[in-house]
C-alpha cells in the first residue's frame, strides 16, 4: 500500500496534463483552416483588378470642377489670368489655376485662335512634358495623367506623348505587380508561423503522452533475517519531462535579386531639349545589400557627356530592397525629344 498510491497520484496529475496537451492539439488543428484561409486572402485581393483609387476619384471630380469654372469665364478674363499665371511661374500646375488650362479655355472660348495664347502654349508643352516624366519617375500618376491630358489637348500630335502614355501604363502595372508580390510574401510569411505553431502543439503533445506513460514501481528488498522486519525502499520520485523547445521564428526571407523600391527616370535636359537633341546612356549600377546605390558607372554614352550628369543625379538616389549581398545592375535610359 504504501508504494501503491504514490503512483496512483503520479499517474492521475499525467493523466491531466496529457489531456490538456491533446485539448491544445486539437484546438491548433480546428483553428489551422480558417487561419490558412486568412493567409490567401491577401494574394487574392491583390489578384482583382482594382478600380480607381479615392485619390483617382477626387483628381477627377476636381478637374470637372475646374473646367466648369474655367468655362463660366469670358475670354479677355481668361486671358488676363493666363498672363498673371506666366508672370507668377504658374506653368501648368495648380490644377485648375495655371497659365495652360487658361490658355486651353480661352482656346475653346473664341472662334478665332488668339495668337499670344497659342505661342505661349508651344512654349509651355516642353515644361509640363518634363514634369509628367517626372511625376512618372516618383511614381504620382494622378499628377503625371493631368499632365499628359494638358499635353494632348494642347497638341494631340506631339511626338512625346504615346511615350507618356505608355510609360504611365507600364508604371502602374509595375505598381500592382510589386503590390501582388508583397501580398504573397506576407501570405508566404504566415503560413510559415502557422506551420511553425502546428510543430510545436505537436511536439507539446508528444511529450505529454511520453511523460503520462506509468513508472514500474520499484521491486522491495529481500528482508534480512533479522527479529525487526526492515521497511522497503521507497522509490525515487520520477524526474519532470524537460519542456519542449519552442521553434525559432523562422527570418523573413530576403530577395537575391535587386527590385526597386523608389527609381525615379532622369529629366531631360532642357537645352538637349530644346536643340533637338536625341540620345542614350547606359550604366552600370553598384548596388549594397542594404538596397543603396553605392556606385553608378557609364558604360556608354551617346553623345558623350550631354545627358551623363542628369542620369548619374538621379539613379545615385535609387533605392532597392535588401538583398543578401551586393548585386549590380546595367541599365540603358534614352532620350528623344
């Protein structure tokens, strides 16, 4: 009797701990769906197309504003404003307050085109083609699509604009489709801890199991033939199972290939611009595993010297994600009027 219920007693605590390691393996296992459900939604979210932004919405409710208030104005005001906005380095920005879009209504006011208007127009289209590039380059579509709709109003035939134009669609797609990768990679990453969760309820299960499994209670020594019958030996109270190492978190994967964070496109030079001037640069991008632009090299340059310092500026401030080590990168910008 007295070995008997010392391992009756061990025996009912494992009982309740195996029970409670079997209840938190069957809770990981009911919450495992709904949870991998939850990790696809993201990738699939980022799969629908999406429809125009609320930033898209309200640039085109305040274009239509803007128009109509431009349309309620007689010509002489149009062209008095026009003027004030030139003298005031309002070229083609704000919306609906600038030296073009006077221009353009008081264009669609009169039945005769106004001379001054039309040359300050021509003079203008160079500017506001400039700052569509680079409202691409910083990735503001809103702004660049504003841009390039004064553009085309102001000359539909301009050589600059089906560049735009696809420049502004390639960029948006490049958009969503870094959008759609770091949906994923977010997915990847949690099913990942899912997995990682599943792992060690299991392995908590386990040991539960191992450590309820009855001890064999220890065999009593012979008694010595001696007149006082000698007590038996009380076995050695079992050792605690050691506790189940936790699984380190796993560490987010890093990319072993550059892809861009922020890599704005080069200006076009206005005096290359204005001469007629075409051309292309090609160079070679030095890129740290912190995603920095450590160097930038030309390659080529065609002609030599007129565009290299503008590409060289900008892609110095070219930014990547981080990588597991250096990489480098050739790239090739050209440059037509």
């Amino acid at each position: 009797m007295t070995v008997s219920k010392p391992a009756s007693s061990r025996a009912l605590r494992w009982g309740i701990a195996l029970a409670l390691g079997l209840s938190l393996a069957a809770c990981s296992k009911d919450e495992a769906a709904p949870a991998a459900a939850d990790a696809e939604k993201p990738a699939a979210a980022a799969a629908q197309p999406a429809g125009p932004s609320a930033e898209e919405v309200a640039a085109q409710e305040a274009a239509q504003a803007a128009e109509a208030a431009l349309a309620a104005l007689g010509a002489d005001e149009l062209r008095s404003r026009g003027s004030q906005a030139l003298r005031e380095q309002r070229l083609y920005a704000p919306a609906g307050d600038n030296a073009m879009e006077y221009y353009l209504a008081l264009r669609q006011k009169t039945d005769k085109p106004d001379a001054s208007a039309e040359s300050a127009l021509i003079d203008l289209m160079p500017y506001a083609i400039i700052a569509a590039e680079q409202a691409i380059g910083r990735e503001d579509f809103v702004e660049a699509e504003r841009l390039r709709s004064l553009i085309e109003r102001t000359d539909a035939q301009t050589p600059a604009l089906p560049r735009i134009k696809d420049s502004i669609a390639k960029g948006r797609a490049g958009v969503a489709e870094r959008a759609e990768a770091e949906a994923e990679r977010l997915a990847q990453r949690e099913r990942e801890a899912e997995a990682a969760a599943q792992r060690a309820a299991q392995e908590a299960a386990a040991a539960a199991t191992a450590a309820a499994q009855p001890t064999a209670p220890a065999t009593p020594a012979p008694q010595p033939a001696q007149p006082a019958p000698a007590q038996p030996a009380t076995p050695p109270p079992a050792q605690p199972a050691p506790a189940a190492a936790q699984p380190a978190a796993p560490a987010p994967a890093r990319a072993s290939t550059p892809v861009a964070v922020r890599a704005p496109q080069p200006s076009y030079p206005r005096s290359a611009y204005r001469s007629g001037v075409s051309g292309e640069v090609t160079v070679e991008i030095s890129i740290a595993a912190d995603g920095s632009v450590s160097n930038v090299r030309v390659v080529r340059s065609q002609p030599r010297g007129t565009f290299d310092r503008e590409v060289i500026s900008t892609v110095r401030g070219w930014q990547f994600e981080p990588m597991d080590g250096p990489a480098t990168l050739t790239r090739t910008f050209t440059f037509r009027p």
